[in-house]
C-alpha cells in the first residue's frame, strides 16, 4: 500500500467521523428547538386550563411564552391583537422581521399572534424565522382561538341556564296564580 493510499484512506475515515458530528451537531439543534416549541404549545394548554376566566390575564401570558420557544429569544418580542386590544412582551415594536397568524374565533378573524426579532438576523426559511416556527405560530394562533372559542361558549351556556332558571321562575310563579286564581 502506497502511501497517498493511506492517506487517502485515512482522509475518508476523517471526513466520515466530521459527516457523523456535523449531522450529531444538526440534530441536536433540531431537537433542542423543537423541545422548545412543544414546551411553549404545553405551557399555553396548561394556562387555559389552570387559569382564572379572565381572557386579558391569559393573553398576556400566552404571549410572555412565545419568545423563549423562538431560536433568538433574546431579541424575540411577541404580540397578541384581539378585538384591538393588545398583550404585548416588553420591547415589542412593529418591524420588518416579524411574523403573523390570524385568530379566527368561531369562524371570524377577531385578532392575531405576531413575533418580531427586535435586530436583524440571517436569512433562513421565512426570512430570520426558521419553517418549524411558522408552524408553531400557526399551531399557538389555532390553540388560542379554541381556548377563546371555548370560553365564549360557556359564557354562552351559563346565559342560557340563567334563561332558562327564570323562565322556570316564572312558569312557577304562573302555575301558583294559577291555583289561587
């Protein structure tokens, strides 16, 4: 065996254990991000559950969640618009580099969830934003609008019960001028 041979040999060996951490490298940054965005999703079901009725406390809240599942959170700020009122994270401001997605309550766009990276970042997916968080955006938009879907029907539904309890007050009030007519 030659010696360019060995050498030859012993570059493959290399450049095959560099392919092997890069891709370790990758996919660890893939899983500690998405770790990320499932914490984020996590934490938002566990609010709507665990949280007083009160919808301006849990959009303030949803909103301080969605920073840290960003891969900036540093300069992340994020926004939660509905019915014109905004809950904010501390720095927000309208830039160039944000993203967006729409709540659409019952079927009608009543607001949205908007993330902004407060300084410029490099190109990646959608501008500074990576896919995965285009679809966690989408997924705490879609997450959102059921919680507040779900609230405006059991305000709903105790609107009706108290209905209906009056309407039974006055069918027994009724039935007793009734009798003693």
């Amino acid at each position: 065996r030659t010696a360019n041979e060995a050498a030859s040999e012993w570059l493959e060996r290399m450049a095959a254990v560099v392919g092997r951490s890069l891709s370790h490298n990758l996919s660890r940054f893939e899983l500690r991000e998405r770790v990320k965005e499932l914490t984020c999703m996590y934490n938002i079901a566990n609010l709507a559950m665990t949280s007083d009725p009160h919808t301006d406390w849990f959009l303030q809240q949803a909103a301080e969640l969605l920073p840290p599942a960003y891969l900036y959170p540093e300069i992340t700020a994020a926004r939660i618009v509905l019915d014109g009122k905004s809950y904010q994270t501390q720095g927000f401001a309208e830039v160039p580099r944000s993203q967006r997605a729409d709540l659409l309550v019952g079927g009608l766009p009543r607001g949205r969830v908007e993330v902004v990276y407060r300084e410029p970042r490099p190109e990646l997916d959608e501008g500074p934003f990576l896919a995965e968080e285009r679809r966690l955006l989408d997924s705490v938009a879609r997450e959102i609008s059921l919680i507040l879907e779900r609230r405006q029907a059991e305000v709903e539904q105790a609107r009706l019960q108290d209905q209906l309890r009056h309407a039974y007050r006055l069918a027994t009030i009724g039935k007793l001028a009734a009798g003693v007519a």
